[in-house]
C-alpha cells in the first residue's frame, strides 16, 4: 500500500470519527469521542466566581458516591437523635461531656487533613506526572522525529506518515491497556490510526505494546541510515534519542499505572476519613437531642444547624477521596479521564504543521539564496 493511498483512507470520516462533536457549558468544553464525552477545556476565572456554587457537570458534585455517604450522615443523625430524645438522663450526660465529645471529633478531623493533604499532593503530583512524562513524552517524540527527519533526512510522505502512526498507535494502545480493550486491535485500523498490516504484526507478540511499538521507529531510523539518507552520527544519535522519548513516555505510563500507592496507607486513610463521618453524624444526633430538650421553640433551627456542622467537613473530606481515586487513572472513559481523541488528533496535526513548514521555507532559509 502506498503513501497515497494511507494517506487518503486515514483523512476518511470512519464510524467512530464521526460521531466526534463538541459540547460547551458556561464553564468548560466538553468533546464526544470513541468512549464518551471528556472534559477538554474549563473556565477557571467562572469557576473562581460565585458562579461556582451553580455549576454541577464535571465537578465532584456529579459523583453519586458522594451524596450518598451525605445522605447517610442525615439518616445516621437524625436516627440518633430520635432514640436518645426520650431519654433526658443519657441527654444530660452527653451535655456535660460535650466539649470533650467535640474535641474529639477535632482530633479526628486534624489528623483526616494532614493524610489526606498529602494523599492529595502524591495524587495529582502523579497525574500530572502521566500527563506531561508520560503523554507529553509519546506526543514530542513524534513531533520531533517528524521534524528532524522531514527536515534532515527525507520528505518522503510513506517515512513521515510510518513515524505519525507509530506515534498516534502507541497513545492509543495506552489508552486500550488501561480500559482493558487489548483483545480487539481492529479499531486502530478503522480509526486511520494504523494500518491492516501493522494491527495483524502488532498480533504477533501482544506484550507490551504501547511501549514496544517504538521498536517499529528504531527500525526505521536504522534502514535510513542504512540507506545513506541520515548522514552523520549527530543526526543518527539525535532521531534514535528521540525514538527513546516515545518509548520511555509509554514505559513511565505503564510503570505508574502499575504500582498503586501502598494498599495500608490507603486503606487507613480511607477507613480514618469514614470512622470521622460516622463519628461526626453521630455527635450531631446527640447534640440535636440535647438541645431539642433544651430548646422550647426554633426546634427546626437547631436540627439545621447541627446536621450542617456535621455535613460539611465529612462532605469535603469524602469529596478529596472521590477526586483522588477519579484521577489514580486518567485513561478511562469518565468524562475527567484524559480526552484520547483530542490527542490523536493534537499528534496527527502538529506532525502534520511541521511538514507542511518545511514545505513552505521562506527565502532566507533555503539552500543556495540570500
């Protein structure tokens, strides 16, 4: 098959390609891939505003998980509280040790901080990880293997186009490790990102793939040299450096994704976290009983006020757990999960301007002019 013809059957609209649109909020953009809707773009400045207590799509508001560990607290208060009502001895009693009830709760809640500011800080510190050294990696060697070879070596559209499909195969192979999808390769191929050929090879070996497709990169720089077309060992060491980018993106993509945070921090975390949610609802029924038998009117105040004390800081704590395990692996198909399609297409068309660069130099920088 030649360049021509791969060319033409990757700029086709396949099934998946076109069911690829857009969609805006007042606060982010949202983008239909293969999988579902990804978050691509927020407006920070809205959601700095007041405007963000009325903003609910891709927030950890959306989370059900959350508003049921929310709703639980109400039940667990209020039942609580209708047991220990008629009981004006026990009432009395838990009002006397109240402020140490309530110290209680303190203590819980400071050390729930300190475990989870830097469960946090490890989180994001790894997503973020993922996303520049791992998919920014896969994305600048292929940007730069197609510029120093269009640039240095040759034009030749079937080379360029090997190297973008390396490039564009790998991300995607990241993505369908991650969401389990290695037994059928034959999308990459209705997807334009590979051809017939390279997905049956790909079968040959089905280890590793992501990472060892970079093989297929390396093999092409050495057949160029080989050629005569890479003339010097500088250029020669500079592709194969990059081929190494590529490769070690998708080996930090695997390695990260592999090794999860230690399962006993995690574990008394979160055990830490649910023991001060049922602590905190469990004092707020107290409370409600005591000062409903103290109290003769405003009783609807008091219930209010004591199931909101002991709402928000459970809520915000259960929503740091919620938003640290969306982000443990952002190549899912959750509407957070990093937009798999957006970077197909950020690969294929910054390959792309670099080519089409080279093809429109301006005098100064041509061979043979002034």
């Amino acid at each position: 098959m030649d360049a021509k013809t791969t060319s033409s059957k990757s700029d086709e609209r396949t099934p998946i390609a076109k069911l690829q649109t857009s969609k805006s909020y007042s606060h982010l953009d949202m983008e239909l891939g293969a999988h579902g809707m990804h978050v691509t773009k927020y407006d920070a400045e809205k959601l700095s505003s007041m405007k963000v207590f009325a903003y609910v799509k891709g927030t950890v508001l959306n989370n059900w998980m959350l508003w049921f560990d929310l709703l639980l607290v109400i039940i667990v208060s209020l039942s609580i509280a209708a047991l220990l009502y008629p009981h004006p001895q026990i009432t009395s009693k838990i009002n006397e040790n109240r402020k140490e009830l309530t110290d209680l709760t303190k203590y819980l809640g400071g050390l729930a901080v300190f475990l989870l500011g830097f469960y946090t800080s490890v989180s994001v510190g790894r997503w973020w990880r993922l996303r520049t050294s791992g998919v920014g990696n896969i994305w600048s060697a292929t940007s730069q293997l197609t510029l120093y070879i269009s640039t240095f070596v040759t034009r030749d559209e079937e080379v360029i186009s090997a190297i973008q499909r390396v490039g564009r195969g790998s991300m995607a192979l990241v993505f369908k490790a991650q969401r389990g999808e290695m037994n059928d390769l034959n999308d990459l191929h209705e997807r334009g990102i590979l051809t017939e050929q390279e997905v049956r090879c790909l079968e040959g070996w089905k280890s590793n793939l992501a990472e060892s497709i970079w093989t297929w990169a390396a093999a092409l720089v050495h057949k160029l040299h080989s050629d005569g077309l890479i003339k010097n060992d500088q250029v020669l060491w500079t592709l194969l450096d990059r081929v190494n980018l590529g490769r070690s993106g998708a080996a930090l993509i695997g390695a990260q994704l592999g090794t999860q945070l230690p399962m006993q921090y995690v574990h008394l975390l979160c055990l830490l976290v649910k023991t001060y949610t049922f602590v905190t609802a469990t004092l707020a029924g107290m409370f409600i009983a005591v000062d409903l038998q103290a109290a003769a009117d405003d009783k609807w105040v008091i219930i209010f006020y004591n199931l909101f004390s002991a709402m928000l800081l459970p809520f915000l704590y259960n929503a740091l757990l919620v938003i640290n395990y969306e982000i443990a692996n952002p190549f899912g198909c959750d509407e957070m999960d990093f937009p798999d399609e957006k970077y197909d297409k950020g690969i294929q068309g910054d390959a792309k301007s670099y080519v089409d660069a080279g093809r429109n130099l301006p005098s100064w920088c041509t061979t043979g002019k002034k």
